[in-house]
C-alpha cells in the first residue's frame, strides 16, 4: 500500500457482458486483464446466469455455484443471476 491505495493489478475483475460485446472484444478484454497480472476475470453472461472465469492456466464456465479460492468466496452464481419477474420490463 502506498498513501493508503494498493498498488498493482487487482487480483479478480468482472466483466459483465452486454449484448454489444462481441465475442471477440471480451477475448481482448479477457487478455489484457490476465496480461496485466489479474489472476482471474470473471466475464458474467446474464442471459445465460452463468459466467465464465479466466485464469493464465484454465477456463471454466460456471452456472449454479463457483468457489474462487484466491478469495475463498463460494459464488452462487444461479441465484445471483436468477431473473425476477418483477423487475423485467413491461411489453407494450
């Protein structure tokens, strides 16, 4: 730490996916982040509730629950994800 501020790369980062991201410019943004020393990148898929994370030395995509151990954090996935109706837009 430096004036209170870590210094480097974040050790996780999120990306969500939009359905303006093309496949091929999540790939650069994937490669940048793990190029630049994140250990993981999470890229979340909301259409499908999943996502898919990104290490130097796998991928793996997950739907119901991920445990990320550099965090030891369990993900839900499935329930983060899950649609509510409620909050889903109204046709016309």
């Amino acid at each position: 730490m430096v004036d209170g501020y870590v210094v480097g790369p974040p050790v996780i980062a999120v990306e969500v996916a939009s359905p303006s991201n093309t496949g091929p410019a999540l790939d650069v943004k994937t490669l940048a982040y793990l190029q630049g020393g994140v250990a993981e990148v999470w890229v979340v898929y909301a259409e499908t509730a999943s996502i898919l994370v990104h290490r130097r030395e796998s991928v793996g995509r997950y739907k119901d629950a991920y445990h990320c151990d550099l965090l030891n954090l369990d993900v839900p996935v499935g329930q983060l994800l899950k649609r509510n109706p409620s909050t889903e837009p109204q046709g016309r």
